[in-house]
C-alpha cells in the first residue's frame, strides 16, 4: 500500500488526510446552524391590561393581591418631562411616598436606587401600575419600560400593568 | 481579457494542488458567525417593512409567548396574516378602527379559547409613534378580553 501511494498518488493528498473529518464536521454543521441563524434578536416586555367586559378576565395578580393584607401597589405614571413614581397602600388607596425622576436617559439609573429600596422595605411588592401619556412616542415608553423591568425583575419578578386611557372627553 | 483555456488531457495537465488553508479559513469565519447569531428560540417573527422598532439594551431575552401578532404603522395595522386596516388620521377615525381591530381580535381569540391557547399580544410598533394608538389598541384587546401584552422591540448590539 505504501509502495502504491509512493508511487501514484500525490504528497498533498496525505496533507489532507487530517483535515477530511473536521471538513465533514463543518459541512454538517453549518447548514444546521444557517437553518437556526437570528438576523435579530427580539426583546419583549411581558405587561398585561386589566379586562373590561368581563370579571374573569382580571389579572390573576390583582386578584391575589386584593387578597393580601398591608400590600403597596407601585404607581408608574410616564409623562413627557418626568417619571413619577407613587406607592400606594392598597387596603386603602392612600399614597404612602412619592417620588419624580425625569424623564431622560441620563436620570434613569436613579430609577435603580428607588426600586431597590422600595423592594428591601417591602417584601410583597410585585405590581406596578403604569399609566403613560399620549403624546410619548413609542420608542420612549419601550425604553423606560424595560429600563424599569430589567431592575425590578432582578430580586423578584414584577407585573405590569398598564392602565387603558381611553379617548380624552 | 480572454480567459485560456486548457485543452490538455488530464495526465497531460500539470499536477494542480489544491489549497486548503484558505478554505478552511473562509469555513472557520463562517462558522463563528453562525455560532454568534446561533438561536435556540424559533423565532416565528418578521418585522415588516413600513415599520421600525425601536431598539433597546437587553441583557435578558425571554422566549416569545405570542399566539397574536399585531403590526401597528403610522398608517396602518394588521392582525396575524389578515386584511390590513388603513388610517390617515388615528383620532378621528379610532372608534372605527378600534371596532374593527376589536372584531378580529375576538374571532383569534374564539379559535384559541376553542384550543385552550392563551391569547398573548405580541404588539410590533414602529418606534416614531405616538402611544395614543398604542392606547386605542390595548383598549380594544381589553374589550375582548385579552389581558396579556409583550411590547416587541429589537436587542441592540453590544
């Protein structure tokens, strides 16, 4: 067999040897990882709205905090200038601390500070209302909403939501 | 130019080696590409072309729950692969627009009552407009009782 391969076949062929099986390795690799290629990668925030027609349609997380006794409730309203933040007993409705941040990017990691230590004081705080103005583009209210979850998910997950406006009258 | 061509035989022919590196190299760089954008979510998702979406820094991306794809434009909206509802002004045509979307949301969500699937919004958005339409929108999901939204938006690039 060596005499034969001396003698007819070419040296580069024996170059080869090594590299056949990683080539077939990569040739059925790629096509699988082309198959499952993301040209993007989607973000999405989870909120969810209250029902209007009817009562089963509530939020299973409004239905179990009604439940619950000495709650807070987190009150997001985003305006065009600022972030006001209000905590709300929930038993009574009543405003327990408010807090305005404006609204720009450079502000938003005081949003961090308040979050933290509004969950170090209370344990059962998990909902946020958020209520946003109409005049606020899209890109903006995306902005500040995953700002806001991706701080607030970190010691425990939060539930949004977002509160329907409705036509002005 | 005119390309020679070689009418040799093949034992005539000079004995032509064939250069591996360099193939080798292109198939390496492609396959750290494919690795980087590898995703393991199946993505059944496109951004049609008359919308933007806004981007965001992300250090976490859940998997997509949606079983109802909404396509909010400037001047239009579109529910999964249906008919396209045209706007020129939000405002003063919302009622109508809201009692359209209103009713082919609450057919989607019949079918997936029907098959025991959750009903989630997964709301695409172009990124300039305003959060009135957003509004009317998500006024009209609740109307039929849709109570779970994911506000889509794209990764950016670290």
């Amino acid at each position: 067999m060596s005499f034969f391969k001396k003698t007819f076949l070419d040296n580069s062929e024996d170059e080869l040897d090594p590299m056949l099986p990683f080539m077939s390795l990569l040739l059925i690799i790629i096509p699988v990882l082309i198959g499952n290629i993301a040209f993007y990668h989607f973000k999405s925030i989870e909120v969810n709205i209250p029902g209007i027609n009817q009562d089963k349609n509530k939020p299973e997380q409004l239905k179990e905090a009604s439940k619950m006794d000495e709650k807070v409730i987190l009150q997001l309203r985003v305006d065009s200038d600022k972030l006001i933040f209000t905590l709300l007993n929930e038993t009574d409705g009543q405003t327990v601390s408010e807090e305005n941040i404006a609204n720009k990017e450079e502000e938003f990691n005081k949003i961090q500070t308040m979050i933290l230590k509004l969950q170090e004081k209370y344990h059962k705080l998990d909902t946020t209302l958020v209520s946003i103005d109409k005049k606020i583009r899209y890109e903006d209210v995306v902005k500040i909403l995953n700002h806001f979850t991706e701080i607030a998910n970190h010691q425990k997950k939060m539930t949004l939501v977002i509160m329907p406006q409705g036509e002005d009258v | 130019m005119k390309s020679k061509v070689s009418f040799l035989s093949a034992s005539e022919r000079p004995n032509q080696k064939l250069n591996i590196t360099s193939l080798m190299d292109v198939l390496t760089i492609i396959l750290i590409f494919l690795l980087v954008n590898y995703s393991s979510v199946e993505q059944d998702m496109q951004v049609p072309d008359y919308i933007k979406l806004p981007k965001v820094q992300a250090k976490t991306l859940e998997s997509l729950k949606q079983t109802l794809k909404l396509v909010v434009g400037k001047d239009r909206i579109k529910i999964n692969d249906g008919k396209e509802i045209q706007f020129n002004n939000f405002v003063s045509q919302q009622a109508q627009i809201m009692e359209r979307l209103a009713e082919s949301m609450a057919k989607i969500k019949e079918e997936n009552d029907v098959n025991k699937t959750p009903s989630v919004l997964a709301l695409q958005a172009d990124k300039d407009i305003p959060y009135e339409i957003i509004d009317g929108v998500i006024l009209s999901a609740a109307s039929v009782g849709i109570t779970q939204i994911e506000l889509m938006s794209l990764k950016q690039p670290d």
